[in-house]
C-alpha cells in the first residue's frame, strides 16, 4: 500500500513539474483579418486596441500600424510587453520583453511561461474571431 501511495505521489509531482516548464514563445505574423468590408489601417487600430484593453493590457500607439501593449498580472509581479503590427487586412504580434516570467533563450530557441502563450492567444483569437465586426 505504501508503494501505491509513493508511485502516484511521485507521478503527481512528474505533473505538477511538467506543467510548470516554459514553452517555446510563440510570435504570430501577417495573421488575416477576417472583416466584411475595407476598413481603413485608423479603423484596424482602434479595433485591436479595443480587443487589447478588453483583455487588460495596457496600450500604446507608437507609430501609424504598431502599437506596443504592457499586460501587469498578479499585482505587477508579471509583466509582458509585446508589439501589435497591423495593416488594413492582417496583424501580427510579437514579443518585446517580460518581467518574472521565466524568459530563456538557448539555441535560438526563446523560452517563457506557458501562461504568456495562452494570454497571447486569447488575444489573438479575439482579434480574429472578432474581426468580422470591421
């Protein structure tokens, strides 16, 4: 019985270690817009600074198609920033840099968090999905 016990006490803990590793980051490029019409690279803006701020992040339009975005997790002990390019018909995101986040990069191969890739998706998928309001 104490064999049962130490077996799945040990595969619970190989679980709880496999969730934490990081993941490799995942940047996303020239995704396309699903909209309805022709809206103006203004109109992609706003747009995508609304899907940003509705997630929480913190934005700033720094040059005609870029916005730079701040998400603060956990009363700032995580920080992210990313750059949001953009043109009439399609976006990209890119990571910048982060703060206690767990970022790596070994062999080419840049490394954080898993949360950020899921935070990032979300925001992804809403840009998308969401694009048709346009």
């Amino acid at each position: 019985m104490k064999n049962i016990i130490s077996l799945a006490a040990s595969m619970v803990m190989l679980l709880l270690l496999s969730a934490c590793q990081n993941a490799p980051i995942e940047d996303y490029e020239a995704l396309p817009l699903r909209t309805q019409g022709n809206p103006s690279v203004q109109q992609v803006g706003d747009f995508i600074q609304s899907m940003a701020e509705g997630r929480g992040w913190q934005v700033k339009r720094t040059s005609p198609g870029v916005i730079d975005a701040t998400l603060v997790r956990h009363e700032g002990k995580h920080t992210v920033d990313i750059t949001i390019t953009y043109t009439s018909d399609s976006f990209s995101i890119y990571y910048v840099t982060s703060s206690n986040m767990n970022y790596s990069e070994r062999d080419g191969v840049r490394r954080i968090h898993p949360n950020y890739n899921r935070w990032i998706d979300f925001l992804r998928r809403d840009i998308e999905f969401r694009s048709t309001r346009l």
